[in-house]
C-alpha cells in the first residue's frame, strides 16, 4: 500500500489494522455462508464436519442431500409453491408499485410525505404484527390457507421495495418529455410504455427482484396464514430446524446461495445500466 | 437535505409558480392554470389510488384489526350472557357470593356449555383473570353435565357448591364478572405488567414478565446496533477509499449475506454454533478448550447471528455517506499535523453521521421487532418481545394479549419510524 | 346428437365415479421415525388402496394448534395423532370430531372390534387408538459420567451425573417425574397434583436441575441432543431411541424407571371438510395389519388381533412389558389443570 509522505508510523499502522479489521468484517459476513457449502456434501446426517472431510476423504463427502431433496414430495412442493407464490406477488407488487412510484414523483401529489410513509411501512412493521393482523383479518375473509391470501400478502410486502428502487431510477426523471410526448399527440399509454418505461426499466426490474426475494424469503406471515398446501422453502427449512436438523437444510441452503448469487448479479448489472443512463451515457 | 425535503421544496416552488403570484397573469390564465394543477394532481393521485387501496386492504386493516382485538373481547359475553345479566345487580365489593337464583342461571349454562363442549373456552377465558380457576370449572362442568334441566333451574346453585369449593370464593365471581365486558382494558393492563385489585385500582401484578421482556428486547436491540456500527464502521471507511473496482469487488461480499435468505444465514450459524459446531471442533482442535462450550440456544447466539444479518444495513448507507466526503478534508488535517485520532473524531466521523444515525436506526428498528433467528437459536435465554407474542398466538392461544403486546411494540416501531423519517426520509433506505 | 350422447355417458361416468374420486386431505403426527413408520404402514398403504392423496405434516403435540383453528375457523387440518394426555382436553373444548366408534371394522381374525381393542383404546369418544407406548428418558453411554443412571431419582441428581438434561417444554410428566423424584408414590402422583401444594412441590424439585435443563419443543429433536451432546439424558418417546439404537447402532440407553405411559389415538378435527375421508382413513389405519406396523418403533398395537402379524422378539422392548415400573399418564387430570398449570410451568420456565 503506497502512504502519502506526510504518514508516520502510527499513520501506517493504524491503515494497516484498519485494512485487517476491514478483512476480519468481510471474512465475518462471508464465513458463515461459505461454510455450509461443505457440510452439505456431508455423507453423515449431522450439521458438523467428520475426519474423514477434513482428510479430504472422497468417501466422507456426498450429494445424498441433493438427491433427497428431488426424492421428497415435500421439498419438490415447496419449491414449486415459493415460485408460484413469489412469481405471482412479485407480478402484482411490481404493477402496483411502479404507478404509485409514479404518481409519488410528481411535485403535484398532495400528502406526498404522508402517503410514502405509509406506503413504506410494510417494510418497517415488524413481521410478527403484521402476520398477527393478518391471521385475524384474512380468516375473516376466509383468505387463510389459501394461495390467494398468502400471494396478497407477499404482495403487501413487496411493493415497498418497488416504489424504493422506481422511486430512485425516476429521481433524475425530466417530466418536460413526457409533456412533449402527450403534446406531440402521443397516446398516454404509448408515452407510458415508450417515454417512460425504457428510462425506469432497470428501476422497475431490480424491484420486481427486490420483491420476489422478499416473497422468496419470507417465512413469519407463512407460518400463521398458509396450509399444509401452501408450505414454501422458508417454511420447510423453519419446521426442518425446529424439528429434526439434518443437511438436506444444508443442501436446499446452498441452492438458494446460488439463487441470490444470481439475482445480486442481475441487481448490479441493472444497477451499473441504471447508472449509465440516468448520467446519459447511453442513448 | 434529504431527498423527501427537497421534493417538498419542489412542490411549495412548483405551486408558487402555478398559482401565479405576481405573474402579472391574466385572471383566465390564472384559472387555466390551477384547472391544470388539479387535472395533474388528480393524475398524480389516480397513479397512486390502487396501490393505496391494495395496501389499506392488505396490510392496513389487518393492523387494525389486531389493534381492535387488543380492547375487543366479546368471548365471555357470549358464552354466560345470563350470567352476566344476572350478576348486574350483584355487589362485587362485599365478601358475599351472588344469591342463589344467579348461581342456578349459572349452572344451567355451565351444564349446557358442558355438553356444547363449550366449557373449556370458558375455563380459559376465567383461568387468565385468575389463575387456577381452569380446573375448578371444568371439572364442575363434567359433573353438572350430567344433571338435568329441572334439577338445575331449582338447585343447580347447590350442586354447582358441592362440585368444587372454590365456588364458594367471591374471587371467581368477580373475575366472571369483570371478563364479561366487551371492552377492555385488561390486556394491556397485562401486558405491561399490571391489574387491577379488588377495588379496582390499578395496581402491580407480582409476576413481572413482560416489561422485563421488552427492556431485554431493547437491551438486545441496542447491542446489536453498537456491534453492527461497531464492526460495520471500518469496513464501510475501507470501501469508501479503497479504488472504485477494488471496492466494487468486495461490495459483492457485503451484498451476497443481504441477499442470501435469513433462513439460510440462521441455519448456517446453527452449524457454527452448535455443541459438536465448527467453533468448538476448531477450538477443541487448537487445545484452546478442553470441553464444548455451550453458544447455541442462548442469547449470545441470538446476538452474533443478528448482528450477521444485519450489518448489511448498516454498511450501505455508511459506505454510501462516506463515498461522499471528499478525502481531502482528512488528509488536509493529517498533513498540517493533526494527530491521525483527533482528526479522525473532529473532521472525519462527524461528516459521517447522517450515515451512521441511518443505519443505525434501521438496524434498531428492524432487531427490535425480530423473530425467526431468536426463535430458531435463542433458545429460553434469547427470546425478545415478538417470539412471545408469536407464543400468545400460537402456543397459549390469548389473541388478545397479543394482540395488546403486539400494538405497544407497533407504538414504539411507529415512533422510530417517524424520528427515521424525519432524519433520513423514508425513501431513502439503501437496498445495495 | 351423438355429440349429446357421448357427453351424457362421460357425465354418467363421472357421477359413478364421485364416490370414490380421489381426495387430497391433511394427517398430522409427530414426524421422525414414528412418522416414518406411520407413512410406511399406515398411509402409504390407504392412498395405494384407495387412490387418495395425503398431505403428511409434523407438529409437537398440545393442543394449541388445534385450538388455533378451530377457533378462527381456518380448519388446516383434517386428522390428526393425538396423546391421550391432551385428548380429553381437545374433545372436552370441543376440538375433534365425534368418532363413529361402531363403524370400526373387526379384526383381521374376525373379533368385533369392540372385543379387538383393548378398552382404553376407545375410551375416548373422539380418537381411536393407535399406539401404546411410553415416556421414559434415555442416555449416551458414550457422554455419560459417574455410571448408569437406572431410576428417576438419578435423572435429578446432578452431583452424581452431572451434565445437561433434556425435557420437554411443557409440564406434563416433568411434574409428574418432580414428585416421583421427591418421594411421592406413583399412584399419588395425580391427587397430590391436584393441590397448590403439589404443584409448588413440583416446581420446587424441578428449580434443583433448572440450570442443567435445555428444552425441546419435537420428540424428533431427542435422538440428535443425545448424538450431538446437546444433553447427557434426554426425555423422550421410547420409540425414537429404540430406533436410533436399532437402525443407527447409537449407544444409548433407555431407564424404564417411572416412565409414564399413555396411548396415542387418531382423531378427526372439528370442522374439517374431508370428515368422510378422514374417518375412512382412520378405519384402515387402525386395522390389525397397519396397527402391527408400529413394532418398527417399539409401539404396541391397540387391537389384540395385530400381535398375529408381530415379531415376538420385539414384545419384551414394548410399553407393555415394563407396565409395573411405569404411571398410567392421566388424560382427565390434564384435562382440568393443562390450562393452569400450563401458564405457571410458562411463567416458571421465564423467572
């Protein structure tokens, strides 16, 4: 590391703890991700690392888990039922969500402050309460252990990611083109989609991954408003943990690891895009 | 000033503007224009209008639903509605029992709640006003079952006596009595660890749980706010002035934890953590300790595994604030001699604090009101506010008590969120 | 017209067909390798036969999720394994259905099955037995310190084994064991219980090993504690640790002392839409041949006609067998004092 001349040597070594504190943090963050990775190729059905793994014994290590994973019905239902659930959210979070953060950038909205915040709030309310008022609420409707009900209120909880990320891609938004486009005699609908649209694509999409994850991840409201047939990942994982811990956890884990590795990677790729045209870099 | 303020700025400029103060515009003009700002503010607003409904729906009304429940107990009321009528003229200050017509009605709906298989919601309802009381009516209402109707319009009183001396306690009566309101205030009494005595005065309760649990959960919240920032800190300061693609690259390492379900970072540190877990098989390998030590299931456990998931939040908006010093300011103080220490306190942290305050309040206010990872390895020690709400709804089954629990920590979620607002604007919550 | 007629005995088939149109209901157990046994000689068997599909899900007992939906009327349930010790409570607070007990098909070797099963089996207006089995606690030879503990007494003695015990986290049998423990003759137990002074009995002897106690909430968490040394002892179901031995050859031990046994019955729950289904299930469920299934787990059958399909090596390893060292769990006294004693264990368990 080059230091500026004017650094002694208590300038240097506090830059150098610093850069090792800096480490420790990212090793703190990482560590515990990595290490499941693994333990979940464990050929033994417990959480902790044998002889014969650390030897690096070929026999100790296994895709048992993953093979158990696509062999019960459980799993493969709960997979398919996190999709649906997170697919169908996310389509509702994201449509709702995108023309509210609209109608919120515009200097013209009254009770602008006071609507986002209670537009954001689902992000900020402890999920025990509002899994608690849910439970009262949608048995109520008869909306409880129902797909409908559980997909509305992963809805509910997704859209404030949504306005967020819209929000922040409309920020730099120059309102004048779309007066231009509706005074050249552009439909609103085709200045919508061919005005607005291309320039909160990346917004409009990173939040559309924001509330899936958010759906995908979501584990509290399941627990008090979805069936037997609703279960989801998070869901089976929690009853896995609570009940009878063994690495098929691990492996459904690590795909998940490989999902929100995939998706972080989609977020930054929009993100950089995002950047690049709101300074306009691209055309 | 915050992205929020500045949009309320925009919209007082816009409006002065659209009015026409001063604009030396034509009266038609004038009104062309506000025309013009309605039609757009009502389009503004119809953008809006689903979502809030969507949301009212959705999200609001089951709140309120649960703040209603929280005073709303008609359970009592509809199970012994003639018992409660006839314990209207009832003297519940004096040391007598009700008279022996309203011991009869009583009865009588005892045997029928007994043989509705009702008796038990009764029993439970009465056992939470005072405790021990579950048995005394439930075995008494397998005994009345069995009587009939005429026995029990004459002498049901009677044989309600013999089943169980208890009844001959006027505390039961005036518990039965006090449950049978509709509205009340006794949940929250609960929840904050009161009741009233027998005159009616607000008075401790001997057992002191729940104000213990929220001090805790706020202890345990505050914790996590200091570690995270803590240990957030100097990673956030080393990204902000590492070079652009060095930082770029280890971002992905702050930003992988965030994005990785909360499931799977809380099942990791259960493999950490545990007896045979990877920290004690290393120690124990080291020759450091000579015996597993216990983490798991306590609320050390509870601490480091939140402290995991959240320092993500605390990072962002750090990292973010830092990238917008200018470096200068630090190194102009260094190199006229400052001692790195005092430079550091007076000219670098305090241009970090609208950062520092952001994630700090995120961080508090999300640990505060957190369930599944205490839940999962907090074991009896590690439990806060939420999982005993989660217990009262799914394990003992007072809903209501929950619901009053669960509408204090909304009060207090509430109050942060506006003091959060105010500082950061709402808007402005960092997602990478 | 031919269209018509075409479409007339599609509909006529489909009607034939209704009845037994496949059904897809919800059964819920206890899960591990009682569950497994249940899914292997219970359910797997009913859905080959009859073409419906059962959705097969764990809980830890009580009844606080029955309570749950019975009360706001979200019913996800349609049967369920209930312990005796919480069945008189679930069917005396209105939670299960009414069971057509006359409905149950005799014996394999033709018995009526009023006749076939054993009284305590169908004493119960709500459930059907389906299990005899037993709670006991079990040890790790390989964990353990300071010898074989073989009475209740050294499950309490934390001078002489000292380490982590494992319980439960609920009052029934952890009381029961505390006076056991303290003194109190086993056929005293439930009267003494009855008492304030009991219970703070009760309470008092279990504040001597609070600090060695670690909880668990699932029967399936026991044999993972013991294997992890999570706890040196751990109370459990007799057949996770007869599995756990058998199949997975792990050193552990089970003490016979004081075990409390009990039965677990099959019940409908109340409100559920697949009541047919579900009484249907609980018909063949509980027939000689499934019923037999259960010796994989060390449970005893309920019908005298089962223990024809059983292998006779596995009857001494049963409950039945050890009756005279055990306490019959008493499912009325938990009926009365579940509720309060239930909220003094809770508020006990936080100070």
């Amino acid at each position: 590391m080059q230091f500026p001349k004017y650094f002694n040597f208590w300038h240097k070594l506090g830059m150098h703890s610093l850069r090792l504190t800096a480490w420790a943090v990212l090793a703190f963050l990482m560590l515990p991700i990595l290490v499941i990775i693994p333990l979940s190729f464990n050929v033994e059905p417990y959480f902790s690392f044998t002889e014969g793994m650390l030897a690096f014994d070929p026999d100790a290590y296994s895709l048992k888990w993953y093979a158990e994973i696509i062999n019960d019905d459980k799993w493969i239902l709960a997979i398919k039922n996190s999709f649906l659930i997170g697919a169908a959210a996310t389509v509702i979070a994201t449509v709702l969500g995108t023309l509210a953060a609209i109608g919120l950038s515009r200097a013209d909205m009254p009770l602008q402050r006071m609507i986002m915040a209670i537009l954001l709030s689902p992000m900020i309310v402890p999920l025990i309460i509002t899994a608690a008022g849910m439970y009262f609420f949608y048995t109520q409707l008869g909306l409880a252990g129902s797909y409908l009900g559980v997909i509305i209120a992963h809805a509910a909880l997704g859209t404030p990611f949504v306005i967020i990320t819209v929000n922040a891609a409309l920020s730099g938004f120059d309102y004048s083109l779309v007066r231009a486009s509706l005074g050249m005699g552009a439909s609103p609908s085709y200045t919508f989609f061919k005005v607005i649209m291309p320039l909160i694509r990346p917004g409009v999409i990173s939040g559309s991954l924001f509330a899936f994850i958010t759906s995908f991840d979501e584990v509290v409201v399941i627990l008090f408003l979805a069936g037997p047939e609703q279960r989801t990942i998070p869901r089976q994982m929690f009853s896995g943990l609570r009940e009878q811990i063994n690495p098929t956890i691990l492996a459904v884990a690590v795909l998940l690891v490989v999902v929100s590795a995939l998706l972080l990677l989609t977020i930054e790729y929009l993100r950089a895009r995002g950047e690049r045209i709101r300074t306009g870099q691209i055309s | 000033m915050s992205q929020a303020e500045l949009t309320a700025a925009h919209t007082a400029a816009s409006f002065n503007e659209d009015s026409g103060v001063d604009s030396g515009l034509t009266p038609e003009e004038k009104r062309q224009s506000k025309r013009n700002l309605r039609r757009r503010k009502l389009i503004a607003t119809a953008f809006v209008i689903p979502l809030i409904v969507f949301v009212l729906i959705a999200f609001i009304a089951p709140i309120g639903t649960m703040l209603y429940r929280s005073v709303y107990h008609p359970t009592v009321a509809q199970l012994i509605p003639e018992t409660l009528q006839a314990l209207q003229s009832w003297d519940e200050s004096g040391n007598s029992i009700p008279d022996t017509a309203t011991l009869n009605v009583f009865a009588k709906e005892l045997h029928y709640l007994a043989k509705e298989r009702r008796s038990g919601k009764l029993a439970e309802e009465i056992n939470r006003g005072l405790p021990g009381s579950s048995s005394t009516i439930k075995s008494s209402a397998r005994k009345l079952k069995k009587l009939d109707e005429a026995t029990l319009t004459s002498e049901g009183g009677e044989h309600l006596l013999a089943a169980k001396k208890q009844w001959q306690d006027v505390r039961i009566w005036r518990t039965m009595k006090s449950s049978g309101e509709i509205f009340t205030d006794s949940f929250y009494l609960t929840a904050t660890d009161l009741t009233r005595n027998e005159q009616g005065e607000i008075v401790a309760r001997d057992t002191n749980i729940y104000i213990k649990l929220f001090a805790k959960s706020l202890k345990i919240a505050l914790l996590i706010t200091f570690l995270t920032a803590a240990i957030g800190f100097p990673l956030a300061y080393y990204l902000a002035t590492a070079p652009a693609k060095v930082a770029n690259t280890l971002m992905v390492f702050v930003l992988l934890p965030f994005w990785t379900s909360l499931l799977v970072r809380t099942t990791a540190w259960i493999a950490i953590l545990q007896t045979n877990g990877v920290v004690n098989d290393f120690l124990m390998a080291l020759h450091i300790i000579s015996e597993p030590i216990e983490m798991l299931y306590t609320q050390f456990s509870t601490v480091i595994a939140m402290t995991h998931i959240l320092l993500p939040f605390m990072i962002l908006p750090l990292y973010s604030v830092m990238k917008g010093i200018d470096p200068s300011y630090f190194r102009a103080a260094l190199s006229l001699g400052a001692k790195p220490l005092s430079a550091f306190c007076r000219i670098y942290f305090p241009m970090t604090l609208p950062g520092l305050s952001a994630g700090a309040l995120l961080v508090f206010i999300i640990s505060i009101g957190y369930y599944i990872t205490p839940a999962l390895v907090g074991g009896t020690d590690g439990q806060m506010i939420s999982n005993i709400i989660a217990f009262h709804m799914q394990s003992s089954n007072n809903w209501e008590l929950a619901a009053a629990l669960g509408s204090i920590l909304l009060i207090l979620i509430t109050l942060l969120y506006w003091i959060y607002d105010r500082l950061v604007g709402v808007s402005n919550i960092k997602l990478g | 017209m031919k269209h018509l007629k075409r479409f007339g005995a599609a509909l006529a088939l489909c009607t034939a067909m209704s009845p037994a149109m496949a059904e897809q209901f919800t059964a819920v157990s206890f899960g591990g390798a009682y569950g497994a046994a249940q899914q292997k000689h219970m359910l797997d068997p009913f859905m080959e036969k009859t073409g419906h599909k059962i959705l097969f899900e764990n809980y830890s007992g009580g009844i606080a999720e029955l309570k749950a939906q019975v009360e706001s009327g979200n019913i996800l349930w349609d049967v369920v394994d209930v312990e005796v010790i919480d069945l008189e409570r679930a069917c005396s607070e209105g939670l299960l259905e009414v069971f057509p007990q006359d409905t149950l098909p005799p014996g394999d070797d033709g018995v009526a099955a009023k006749d076939d099963f054993i009284p305590q089996a169908l004493a119960n207006e709500c459930g059907v037995g389906n299990i005899i089995w037993t709670i006991l606690y079990a040890y790790n030879q390989d964990t353990i310190k300071g010898g074989n503990p073989n009475s209740i007494d050294d499950f309490f003695n934390t001078q002489k084994f000292p380490g982590k015990r494992a319980l439960r986290k609920r009052p029934q049998v952890n009381l029961e064991w505390a006076l056991i423990a303290d003194g109190v003759p086993k056929n005293e137990v439930y009267d003494l219980l009855s008492t304030d002074e009991g219970q703070a009995r009760a309470f008092a002897k279990l504040d001597t090993i609070k600090n060695d106690l670690v909880w668990f909430d699932s029967w399936s968490q026991v044999p993972q504690l013991l294997n992890d040394g999570g706890a040196i002892m751990a109370q459990s179901a007799n057949g996770r640790i007869f599995d756990a031995i058998q199949k997975d050859n792990k050193p552990f031990e089970m003490v016979w002392d004081a075990h409390v046994y009990d039965l677990d019955v099959w019940a409908v729950v109340r409100g559920s839409k697949k009541k047919e289904v579900a009484e249907e299930f609980i018909r063949f469920a509980t027939g000689s041949k499934p019923e037999s299934g259960m010796q994989d787990v060390a449970y005893g059958p309920t019908r005298k006609s089962a223990y024809a399909y059983m292998d006779d090596a596995i009857l001494p390893k049963l409950p039945s067998a050890h009756l005279d060292e055990g306490l019959k769990a008493s499912g009325e006294f938990w009926a009365d004092y579940g509720e309060s004693l239930g909220e003094k264990f809770n508020e006990w368990l936080l100070n």
